[in-house]
C-alpha cells in the first residue's frame, strides 16, 4: 500500500502570519495541506463508528477513498 498523497498548501504571508496566530493560540505546531484529500467522506453515523471502533480498540482510524 503507498503513502497518501497529501501535499503541504502553498501560502503567501498573510496566510502564514494566521497559521503563526493559530499555533501560538493551540500552543502547538501546525501544518497546512492543499484541499485534496485522499480520505473518504464520512457521513455523521459512519464516523460516529469510527470512533466507537477507535474507542473499543485504543487507536487512530483513518478511511481512505477508494
């Protein structure tokens, strides 16, 4: 199986002086990626048991589009 394709966004200073804003608020770093995901769009319901299943098993789901 091959990595997702997730590419960082390309952000001019403006764009950047908000992440700047945004991580000194969370207190931790964050990235950027371009808009295209390659995870599947869940329904309400469908991540809802996603998360039930992460709970019952203690880890991190992630659904990829097919």
């Amino acid at each position: 199986m091959t990595s997702p394709e997730l590419r960082p966004a390309t952000l001019d200073e403006t764009a950047m002086a908000d992440i700047r804003r945004l991580e000194e608020t969370l207190g931790t770093p964050v990235v950027a990626y371009e808009p295209e995901s390659p995870y599947a769009e869940l329904s309400d319901d469908q991540l809802a048991e996603v998360r039930r299943v992460e709970s019952a098993l203690g880890v991190r789901l992630l659904a990829y589009r097919t």
